[in-house]
C-alpha cells in the first residue's frame, strides 16, 4: 500500500468513526493511527502541520465533557497530540467514568509517545505510556511501547 496524505487522513478519520459507531475494532483503529503517526512523526509530511495550524475547528471553547472529547478527536486529526491530550483529559475530569474518554485519552497519549519515539525522545515517551497505562491499565500498545522505550532509554544512557 503506498502511503499519502490521503491515505493517513482517511485513517485518522477511521479512528474517529470507531468511537462514533463502533464500525471496527479498537486494535485495528489503534493500529492504523499508530501507522499514520508514526509516518507524520517522521516529518515525511510537513504539509499536513502546516494545515492543521489554519485549520479551522468546529469546537473553540469547549465547555462539556462531550465537546472537550470531540475538540481533542479533531486535533488529533491533525496530529496535535499536545493540545488533543489536554482537551481529553478535561473531558475526563468532567466525565471520569466514560469508558469511550478514557480510551480517546489513552490512544493520543500513545501516539504522542509513538511521535517522541521517533525523535529518540525515549524517556519523555516512557512517561507518556506510562500516563496512557494509568488511564487504561489494559492497554496492550502502551505496555509494549513502554516496555521499548525504557530499553531503548537504558540502552542510551550507558556509555560507549
């Protein structure tokens, strides 16, 4: 599969429909925005940073749990994982017991790590899995992603 601008961006909105309506599975979802993160991350698209700082978004001043959650999902269409994490995670101060915000929270802590990665940022990355973990103990991508960060953290630290 060739990978483009189209393509990441038809992924990333697939992420946002399987919280919409459940049209697919949440490994496969993670797994598509993990790839489409990984490759913005890389600065194989500057374009798409470009874009996403004129982009214009539907919410501007969140004030409920629902459009905090909706704001980040919109942001991290457009690969602002910074501000997308702390749009869900008001959406989860306000709302702390939906499952749904705390999986968005989780999956933009992930691909903001998956980012650092990418940038050899590995401690930074590390805690962030770490965050993604508190969130979603269960999380099976914020477990192996830790688990490589803090190798490869470790593995940078020791001296020649």
């Amino acid at each position: 599969m060739k990978l483009n601008l189209t393509t990441i961006f038809g992924w990333l909105k697939l992420y946002g429909t399987y919280h919409e309506d459940l049209c697919m599975s949440k490994r496969i979802a993670l797994s598509l925005l993990a790839a489409a993160g990984v490759w913005l991350s890389v600065g194989t698209c500057s374009y798409a940073t470009d874009m996403a700082d004129d982009a214009k978004l539907s919410t501007p001043e969140p004030t409920t749990a629902l459009e905090h959650n909706n704001r980040a999902l919109e942001l991290a269409k457009h690969g602002r994982w910074t501000e997308a994490i702390d749009e869900h995670e008001a959406a989860v101060a306000q709302d702390p017991n939906n499952k749904t915000f705390k999986a968005n929270l989780s999956a933009s802590l992930i691909r903001c790590a998956d980012s650092l990665m990418g940038k050899k940022s590995y401690e930074r990355a590390a805690e962030l899995y770490k965050r993604a973990l508190n969130v979603d103990a269960d999380n099976l991508s914020a477990k192996s992603g830790l688990n490589e960060a803090s190798k490869l953290a470790s593995s940078a630290e020791k001296p020649l």
